[in-house]
C-alpha cells in the first residue's frame, strides 16, 4: 500500500484549502492512501465553521471524491460536518469512489467543546488487505478507544491532529507529541500515521513532526517542524 501523508498549512477559507487538497491528491494518483490533517478543509477558525453549512461541505467533499482515480484509492481529510439536528462534528472524511465515511473526534479540547459536539463511535476501512483505524488528536489520550481498535484488529491507526498552541507552548509540547505516536504505536500493536498541520494559524503555531511509527515503536518517516511537507511510504 503507498500512502501520502500531507502536513499542510491550512486558512480560513474551504476554497483556498480545497485547491490544495486537490493539487496534492492529483499529484499522488498512484498512492492508495492519502491524508490530510484535522479540520484541513474547514480550518479551525470557529468562526468562520460557523458561516459553513453542510451544503457547502459537501460540494467541496465530492469535489474531491471526483479526484480519485481508482477504486483502490482512499482520501482521509479532516472537515467539521453537521448532521441533521444541526450539530456539529470535528470529523475525519474517508472518501472512497464508492462513499464518504465519517468518523467524529469523541475526546474533545476546550476550545473544540465551545462548538463541537463529541462523537460516540470508531470508523474502520479496509484498503487492499489493510484494516484502517481512525482517531482525531486529543482522541491520542483514551487508551480505552484505543484498545477497542486493537480488538478490531486493526493493521494501520491514522491520526489527524492540528496542534496550535501559543509558541512557547508548542516548544515545551514537541516531546509528548512526538512521545505519544510511538507509545500508541505500541499499545495497539499496529502502524501508527499521524498527519499534523505546520505553520501559524490565528496567532498559535503548529509544529508538524507527522510521522509513521511501526508497530514496535521505530520511527519511519517523520517530518520537519515548520514547513509544509508531502511524506510518501509504501507498506
């Protein structure tokens, strides 16, 4: 399986994130699996989610889902989504050329409770004969919802995050962002991709580091700290 990891800087417009979804993912016709980091088409300006609504999100959706080349192909891109009570969702799109699938991030920020509502179950795929997990970043935490994965017998976790911190702390955060992969790695027993932003966004930066973790906690791939970066690796 080739897979395309794309640490990415992400603005407050859908538009501007969409066309760089869709270069990356022309770009990388021939990969099997390529991902996109948290809230990448939507941004996390809550604000501006809010003058959103799911019409919008959904254009931009099959936008994408009409890049896909083939039917072995799978996108995983972070958006917010409502659902038809109007709540909204920090959701993972998995979009094959068959359907779009959602996973919700259950373990919710401060700043994600002032607007999200929390997801109640986990997302698998398979691609080729790999069974894929879904998590959201602070979803890194719950060693339960990990351990259910485990039980699913998962092959390969991929976790989108978006780390944005005020500088200083996210300096002090790169060891346990770069710690908990590895950790996680391990306690699932499967390959572990964590698909970060980069870059300043509102006033707090993201630190990047996106990596691929084997099973047994050896760093694969990592990416650099500050600039956007398209990590490819092929299982």
């Amino acid at each position: 399986m080739k897979i395309t990891l794309a640490q990415i800087s992400v603005a407050a417009s859908i538009q501007l994130n969409l066309q760089k979804i869709i270069k990356i993912i022309q770009e990388h016709k021939t990969n099997n699996l390529i991902i996109f980091p948290e809230l990448a088409l939507t941004s996390y300006n809550l604000e501006y989610i809010t003058s959103l609504n799911q019409q919008i999100i959904d254009e931009a959706l099959d936008k994408i889902q009409l890049q896909l080349s083939s039917h072995d192909q799978t996108v995983i891109v972070g958006t917010s989504r409502y659902n038809n009570e109007g709540n909204i969702y920090n959701s993972a799109a998995i979009i094959t050329t068959q359907n779009i699938l959602y996973y919700d991030k259950i373990n919710l920020t401060k700043k994600d409770r002032s607007l999200f509502t929390p997801g109640k179950k986990m997302q698998t795929v398979d691609i080729e004969s790999y069974r894929i997990g879904t998590i959201i970043c602070r979803d890194q935490n719950d060693i339960e919802l990990i351990q259910n994965y485990k039980k699913r017998k998962i092959d390969v976790m991929v976790q989108l995050s978006a780390h944005y911190y005020e500088t200083e702390i996210s300096l002090k955060k790169i060891d346990k962002n770069i710690a908990m992969p590895i950790a996680r790695a391990i306690d699932c027993s499967c390959t572990w991709i964590k698909v970060n932003t980069v870059g300043q966004f509102e006033n707090e930066m993201s630190l990047g580091n996106s990596m691929i973790v084997s099973p047994i906690g050896e760093v694969l791939r990592q990416g650099n700290k500050f600039t956007e970066e398209i990590i490819t690796f092929t299982t």
